[in-house]
C-alpha cells in the first residue's frame, strides 16, 4: 500500500515524504498512537519508500512487492512473543544490522508493540539506537509509549497518530462492507477511528452481540439477583472482549443522557436502537446515569490492574441496574 492508498494522517505523510526527498531520515523513529489506526502501514509505507527501484514507493516494483510480502531481505520484523518482545530478539536484530545490507541502500527494522520489549531488551535496544549503525532505520510502533524506557523514547524522532474521523471511516465501511448508513455509524463510533477494531474480530460484537449484551443489560432490576449473577458470570468469561462490552455500555448510558439533554440523534452512537433508549431513558435520571458512567470508567480502569473480573462485574452489574 502506497502513502497516497493509506487514509488520513496527511500531515505525518507530508513529514515522511520531505525526509524521503532530502535523504534526511532519522536513524530512529517512534510512531505513537492507537490501536489499528495505520502507524504499522505508514512504516511499510516508508520501508516501500526506500526500498523501491524507482525511488517513489511505487508498489509495484520488485523490491515494494518483497515489502508487501514480508520477505524482502533488508525488512526485519519484530512482534510480540508470548507476552513481551525479548532479548534474544533484540540480540537477532543486532546481529543482523551489523551485517551490510543485501538489496538496498538500507537495513529497515519495524517493532510492533514496543511498549512490550521486556527491561532487558529495552536495555539492549537502547545501545542500538545510541550507537546506530549507518545503514540502518528503526521504527518503534506503540499503543503506550509512556511505558517505553524514556531513553529509548528520547533517542527517537517521535511522530504521533491521531484516530481517522469518524466520518471518513464511516464512509469506507459503506463503501468496503456494503453495509448502510445506520450500521456504518455505529460501527465508525464504536471502533473509534480504527480500522482493526472495524475489519477484525470486534465487528460481529458491535453489530451483532451489543443489541443482545444490551437487551440483557437492560432487563436486570434491583431484585434480580440470579440473573444478575449469571450475566456477571457471562461478562467474566469474556476476558479478551471485556473492555469493549464496557465501552458499548458506556455508549449506551451516554446516549441515554444525550436523549435526556435534548441532544440531535446525531450524536448518539446506538442510532438503531432509537425505541430502547426513549424508553429506557424514561426510568432515569441524569443523576442516576452520571453515577452508572462514573461506575464502568471505575471498572473498566479496575480491570488493567487484574483484578478478580467476576467479582468487579457483580459490583458493577449491581451499581448499574434500577434501585
């Protein structure tokens, strides 16, 4: 994929291309932001800049075909193993940019997940990038770069992602899924501007599952306390889909309250579930929802401290239905 195939992020494009025309890059960079927004096919895109036989990118030469394969002999990749990037990585990677390279002009190594790289690699990687080999360029991806040694992080030239705007997602949801103008609006604001939340796995949960997560959400009462148990049980279970069902109910509770503040339709999320929130919204007030938000941002930040997940949701579930 090409700078010019690749949506948005026009001012990092613009950055990119003026090193590229001056042979100015950096020996490091660190491509901040989200999840699923780009930063990894901006990399490509420079690695593809490099690489190409005429100089522009093209893809569809020679070399930028090795680069969109993944086998290209002066591309290395780094991914997380397991739970963290480690040091026999590290050490691999070094080996190989002490070695000239083989087809460019340049070695091009991408590590995705940075923030992953375990102290000892981080350690390792920082004597690379203070003492970088001439021929080499490294691209640091990270969700987190605050959890990034700040060494590491000063020694690269530090370029940050914004989420694409919900309308130019929205509209490549219609266009590459065929999917109408309600769907592709909930689809936009719940994937918040990234294209891995919208085409991977949590598609089916945003367009499927959430009107069923929801019904269930909304049918519990004060006294219900078996069912509330057995749907804590059922969220419990979804350990790598936890955070996003909490998103959804957050949406939901915040549409709630935009209904209550007379808010255009068109800034709720949920536009399909029109009725449901009429009607749910009746039974609250803007106290009680203040309250239910304020619970799920608690638990939602509960969670990435690893706590007991059964028992954070029959607190939460507990906070969130009807007195």
């Amino acid at each position: 994929m090409t700078f010019e195939q690749i949506l948005g992020h026009q001012s990092q494009k613009e950055i990119l291309r003026r090193a590229l025309a001056s042979d100015r890059l950096a020996h490091a960079y660190l491509f901040e932001g989200p999840e699923g927004i780009g930063k990894r096919l901006m990399a490509l895109g420079v690695a593809r800049a490099v690489f190409c036989s005429r100089g522009t990118g093209c893809g569809d030469c020679v070399a930028c075909r090795k680069v969109d394969h993944h086998n290209h002999p002066d591309l290395h990749l780094l991914e997380v193993e397991g739970t963290s990037i480690k040091i026999d990585q590290i050490r691999e990677l070094q080996r190989s940019l002490s070695l000239r390279p083989l087809e460019a002009k340049k070695k091009i190594c991408l590590i995705n997940g940075a923030e992953y790289l375990n102290p000892a690699a981080g350690n390792a990687l920082l004597k690379t990038l203070e003492e970088p080999p001439g021929d080499a360029l490294i691209i640091l991806l990270s969700a987190h770069p605050d959890r990034l040694l700040s060494t590491i992080r000063s020694r690269c030239q530090r370029l940050p992602f914004r989420r694409l705007q919900r309308d130019v997602l929205q509209q490549v949801l219609q266009q590459q899924l065929g999917i109408g103008d309600a769907e592709s609006h909930v689809l936009s604001a719940l994937a918040e501007g990234s294209f891995k939340k919208a085409f991977g796995k949590d598609r089916r949960l945003y367009l499927e599952q959430r009107r069923e997560l929801l019904r269930e959400l909304t049918a519990l009462t004060g006294g219900s306390i078996l069912p509330r148990f057995e749907f804590a049980e059922k969220l419990a279970g979804q350990k790598e889909q936890l955070q996003e069902i909490l998103g959804i109910f957050q949406t939901f509770f915040r549409d709630l309250l935009l209904h209550k503040h007379g808010r255009p339709e068109n800034e709720w999320v949920n536009l399909d579930l029109r009725e449901k929130i009429e009607r749910v919204a009746r039974l609250e007030t803007e106290e009680s929802l203040l309250l239910k938000l304020d619970a799920l941002a608690a638990t939602r930040l509960q969670l990435e401290r690893n706590v007991n997940r059964q028992l954070a949701m029959e607190v939460l579930l507990q906070r969130l239905a009807p007195a």
